[in-house]
C-alpha cells in the first residue's frame, strides 16, 4: 500500500515504467503522432474532400464534362495511395526498421523524478528535463511524450507498462503537476 498524500508530496516523486518494446508500439506512436498534427489533419480533411468530390463526379454522369472525370480519376488515385501509404507502407517501414535495429528492441526504463525524465535503452541513458515536453497523446492507455529541444524525441509509454490503476494515476498527477497537457 502506497503513503498517504501528504507524505507523497513530500517525498522525492519518482515513477517507474519498464517494458519491452513491440513492432506495434512504433505503429502505434506513429499514428498516435500523426493523428494529432494540424499538418497531417489538414492534408486527411483535404484529401477526404478530394475522393468525395471525385466519387460524386465518376457517380453521377451529369455533373462536369471530360476534363473533371479525368480530374476525378487522378483525385481517387490519389486518395487511394494517401489510404494504402499510412495504413500499409508506413507500418511495413517500421516492421522492417525494428527488425533491422537492435536499439529499437531493447528493453526501455523511464524514470520519472521531479527534476525529470530519465529514459535507459539498453545500456545507453538519456536525460529529459520537464520545461521541453510538449504535451503527452493519449491514445488508449497509450501515451506518447512530446519532446523537442536539441532534437525532436517521442519516448512512449504503453499500456502494460502500468502496473495497476494507481501508476497510471500518478503519472498523470504527475504529468499535471509539471503542467504538460494530455490530449
């Protein structure tokens, strides 16, 4: 059984969270991350809009002339190669690429302190402080951390990470407490 609060809060915050990653675990932080950018969500509504548009102007003969019925193929082909590259070819890529490198498979541990994170992969340990996350995606019990300073690092956190309700709790107080958003 855990402390109560009061002696929590004043005790050094530390939070453990060991796993082996999966090939879908980088499937799923890529879609995670691409699901909540403006830049990836504009170009879906925007493509979305194209196929519709060629749909209805390859359904109803009516609707244009010659010209938009080519226009109309090129608009599906397209929507059709957007569909088959994030579902398929980027999954395919990363399947291969975790095949391909160790470092990828690797046993992670995020230690997460108040004066920050510490991520170790393997034998190699890399430093977080809390002022350069962004935000943290979660996608069902899945969090992905945004991090940009130097560089831009997304280090995640599945759900079998969580060893019980209470971890998840405290990562999010946690996360809270540091003021980095959930979303």
């Amino acid at each position: 059984m855990g402390l109560p609060i009061n002696e929590r809060e004043m005790m050094e915050k530390e939070l453990v969270f060991k796993y082996q990653p999966e090939k879908q675990d980088y499937i799923k932080a890529s879609r995670t991350l691409a699901m909540k950018t403006t830049s990836f969500l504009i170009v879906a509504i925007l493509i979305l809009v194209v196929v519709l548009a060629s749909a209805v102007v390859l359904i109803v003969p009516n609707i244009g002339n010659a010209s938009w019925r080519s226009a109309a193929f090129v608009g599906l082909a397209m929507g059709a190669f957007y569909i088959f590259n994030f579902w398929l070819i980027i999954p395919h890529q990363l399947s291969n690429a975790y095949k391909r490198n160790e470092n990828l498979q690797k046993e992670r541990v995020l230690t997460l302190r108040d004066a920050g994170v510490t991520m170790l992969v393997g034998e190699r340990s890399v430093e977080f402080t809390w002022e350069n996350f962004q935000r943290v995606i979660e996608r069902d019990g899945f969090y992905l951390m945004i991090y940009k300073a130097e560089e831009r690092v997304y280090p995640f956190i599945p759900a079998r990470a969580f060893e019980g309700k209470a971890a998840k709790e405290d990562f999010l107080a946690l996360l809270e407490e540091k003021d980095i958003p959930v979303k």
